[in-house]
C-alpha cells in the first residue's frame, strides 16, 4: 500500500492535546524505572508541592492521578458529596454538559442551567437560585471555567462572590481543564474548593495525568462524603502524599514532564504565562475581525485566551477543518456537538509563540478559500501581525 509521511512538522492547534516542548520531552525520555526506589519519594513530594504553582494555592492539598480531566471531575464531585445531594451546575457547551451527565449517573441531584452557547455563568442568576434555597440544600456550585466548546471563559471569582452575597455554605468545584496554567486562576484568593485539570492542555504534556487540589473546607466534606469511590479515593492519597508515595502505579513518565513543564511556568512567572496567552489570543481575535467574521462567543468579558471558536456562516466548517489537515497539515479544532459544522477552533494552549500561531492563521485562511469562502489571502495574518509586532515582548535571555 501506498505510504507517505508529509515533510515539516503537523501544525497543532487544537485546544488540547498540545505541542510539547523539546525540554519538556527530553525530561520525560527515560527508561523505566522502580518508584520503589529510595530517590522516588523526595522526587514526588516535589513535583506535588510544584503543582500548587498552577493552581496558584499554598493552603489546597493536590493530587496527582494517572487519568485525565474526565477522571478530576470524578474525584472532585465522589470526595465532596453524597448520594442525592443537590448540585448547582451552568450549562453552556459540551464539557459542562458531560461534567452534568456525570453528576446526574452518580446519583446526584442536578439542578442545570442552561444558557445559550456563547454565553458563560450568569452571576446574578447563580445568586438568585443560592438565595432561594433558605434550607442550604445545595452542597456545590460547579463552574467550567474555560468552556472549550464555545471559547467562553467565566469569571469564577464572580462565582465565588455571588455565593458570598448569597451567604451561602456551598463548595465551589471548578473544572479548570483547558484554563490552568494558562489563564488567571488562583485557588485561593477566589475560594475555590477543588479545582480539577489535565495534562495534555495547558500543562503542555501529553495526556494522562488529572491534577486535583482540595482547600480545607473540601478536605473537611471528604470526611462525610458517602458517594462511592475507589481509584479517586483521596484517603489513599492522604495516606500516601506525605511519605511520597503513591497507592498504585505512578506514570513516572508524565511526572518528570509535570516537574519540567512547571519549571518552565515558574521560569516565566505566572503574570506573565497569563499575558502571553492573552498576547497570543488576542492576536486571533484580530484576525477574526480582519476575515470578518465573528467569534461564538457572545460578551467581551467572556472571551476566551485558551482557544477561539470561529463562526462560519453559511459554510460547513468541517470541510474548513478536513481541508486545513489534508492540504496543509495543519489540525484545527472542529465544532462539537450541537455547534458541528458551524464553528472550527483555534488552539492557543501549550508551547507555542506568535509565528507558529501566525502560520496556524495562514493555513486557516488558505482552508477556508478551499471551503468556498470568501476571504482575502492575509486578510487576519496581517492584523495578526501588526498586533504582534508591537506587543509582543523581547525574550529576557536575548536582550
Ligand atoms: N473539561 C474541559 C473544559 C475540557 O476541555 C475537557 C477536554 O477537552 C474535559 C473537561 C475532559 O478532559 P479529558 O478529555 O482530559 O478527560
């Protein structure tokens, strides 16, 4: 049969899983090795400590899973929560209404509000529903931060707020898979109860790790939490975590990357990780205005520097993705569920600077000309560009 393999590099811009970089990779090329060995124990109370940086906590214990996002929002909701107890979740793209569907199969009380795509929570909406219930039946809100369906990014501190002035006693859950070391989230200073991400977003490493961190007021529920767990139980952990161990295999691997990635995270300083993937979104954002066309998502406020969901009216925006992957190499985010079609997205999470991304504009120019629309040949590169020219900054190390 006939085999060819395109020369370059595939272009990946899909909102996870994300380009890795070379440093990041070389730490995890290692033979395999015994994590009963004396050195482990030392080596993974590190990486844990290390990974209270992403999460922007001093007070949370972490935990480190071998799993994904999808296993975090197990391990959050089974160590806080009992059978039948009521939750509050916001509705408005396909991981928020999976993280629902979860919580309803696990016996949950589910009172989901859904909001049209586009739109992330609505504050005062989560403070009326808090207020009215004076029994203080709800036991959590839960949040997706960065909705990487539609681009939405809420504003979790307002969240947090909104139950505050509510007065209410409710855990806050925060799905933070594809905003975690990319965007502002801090555990802390918002209150956040357990916040959940996964390795193959904005960690920069391939897939296979869930990272979870639980304040003091979780670690307090877990003591009374009936649903049932195993793999996620974190009294296993509680047990294991301060004599650096772990109650099952670790994937030693991804934990070396965890140990480099925030390396490169601490090196860079938190600020600035949070500029640069602004720096980097906005830059698509004016390229969407130069295209003219419009993101999905709906209020300013809202918009997303994790990924852009572009609109495409009139035009099955597959046929955009399939032609960027076939013509160009290049792997765009299609639209999911109810939106197919209709929208594709542009990853900016992971290890990536303004020329890749530009290069990422330049083959979705030239695929959606495939598709049949009518844009400009560097019609958004040049916005792009003229805005990356003038902001973005000189690497410290070259000055
Ligand atoms: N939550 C969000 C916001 C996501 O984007 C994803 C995956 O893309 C998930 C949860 C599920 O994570 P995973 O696929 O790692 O299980």
């Amino acid at each position: 049969p006939f085999s060819f393999t395109p020369p370059g590099r595939n272009h990946l811009f899909v909102p996870g899983p994300v380009n890795i970089h070379d440093r990041v990779l070389r730490a995890m090329n290692v033979p395999g090795q015994n994590h009963r060995d004396p050195w482990f124990a030392e080596f993974y109370k590190e990486v844990l400590e290390d990974s209270k940086f992403v999460f922007q906590t001093k007070e949370a214990t972490p935990f480190i899973f071998p799993s994904t996002g999808t296993g975090g929002w197990e391990s959050a909701l089974q160590n806080t929560l009992s059978p039948g107890d009521k939750v509050v979740t916001f509705r408005y793209g396909q991981f928020s209404h999976l993280w629902i569907d979860m919580q309803q199969r696990m016996g949950l009380d589910v009172h989901a509000v859904d909001v049209p795509w586009g739109e992330g929570v609505h504050e005062d909406k989560l403070e009326q529903i808090l207020k009215q219930d004076t029994g203080k039946k709800i036991k959590a809100v839960c949040v997706v931060h960065n909705e990487t369906t539609t681009g939405v990014t809420s504003d979790v501190k307002g969240c947090r707020d909104a139950m505050t002035r509510a007065n209410h006693p409710a855990l806050l859950l925060v799905d933070g898979v594809s905003s975690i070391g990319a965007l502002n989230f801090r555990m802390d200073e918002w209150g956040v109860d357990v916040a959940v991400t996964g390795s193959q977003k904005a960690m920069s490493l391939p897939t296979g790790l869930a990272y979870v961190a639980a304040s003091k007021k979780a670690l307090e529920a877990h003591k009374t939490a009936q649903l049932k767990r195993c793999f996620f139980d974190w009294a296993d952990y509680l047990k294991s975590n301060p004599v650096g161990s772990t109650p099952y295999t670790p994937s030693l691997n991804l934990l070396y990357g965890t140990k480099e990635s925030i390396a490169m995270l601490k090196e860079e300083g938190f600020d600035n990780v949070v500029a640069r993937h602004h720096r980097l979104a906005e830059g698509v954002r004016q390229a969407v205005a130069g295209w003219g066309l419009k993101t999905l998502c709906k209020e300013d406020r809202w918009k997303s520097d994790s990924l852009t969901v572009v609109e495409t009216p009139g035009v099955d925006s597959n046929k955009i993705v399939k032609a960027a992957f076939a013509k160009y190499d290049l792997s765009l985010g299609v639209g999911l569920s109810q939106i197919n079609g209709k929208v594709f997205r542009i990853g900016h999470l992971g290890n990536m600077n303004e020329l890749m991304l530009a290069g990422a504009l330049m083959g979705a120019e030239m695929s959606m000309r495939d598709a049949g629309m009518n844009i400009v040949p560097g019609s958004g590169v040049s916005r792009a560009v003229d805005y990356w020219q003038k902001t973005t900054p000189i690497i410290p190390t070259r000055e």
